[in-house]
C-alpha cells in the first residue's frame, strides 16, 4: 500500500514548521516593514489541521498587510499606533 502525503510549501512572508523532534507544527507568519517586525505563530493543532492554520495564517496576513501599507510613518517608521494595532489585530487572528 502506497501512502501519499501532500506536502505544503512555505509563501512569501509564512513559513511552514513540520520538525518531527518538536512539539509544534504549524505556520509561521513574520512580516517585517519599516523597521517593525510582526510574528504570529498558527498552530496546526489549535486550528484544526495545516490547511485551516494556513488559511487562518493567510487572513492574519492580508488583514496586516493592508493595515500596515495603509497607515502614515513618522520619520520613516511606523507610528506607534499602527503597531499597536497590528500586535492587536494578530492577537485576534
């Protein structure tokens, strides 16, 4: 009997995690924009399995994204607001 697994490569800005000798597997979300670095991590387990942690992952992604590229910079940075809300939007993802 053949067993076939599919398996999921990692996107710009989400990284796959699926280490045997660790116990989280998962997406990674990290994405960095003036000077500022989000990360958020999607477990598998939490999700319900890596197709609904990359589907949660990839909301999580585009809702920042948007806030983000949307949002003013002081001197080149983004503001401390726009970071807040984009710590706050990830925790909710």
């Amino acid at each position: 009997m053949l067993l076939y697994v599919a398996t999921m490569k990692s996107k710009r800005n989400l990284t796959r995690f699926t280490y045997e000798t660790t116990a989280f597997q998962g997406w990674r979300l990290c994405l960095s924009r003036a000077g500022t670095t989000f990360t958020r991590y999607f477990s598998d387990k939490k999700y319900g399995g890596s197709k609904k942690s990359l589907s949660a992952a990839e909301k999580g992604l585009a809702e920042l994204i948007q806030l983000v590229d949307n949002s003013r910079r002081v001197d080149g940075k983004l503001s401390q607001a726009t970071i807040r809300k984009g710590r706050k939007l990830l925790d909710k993802a």
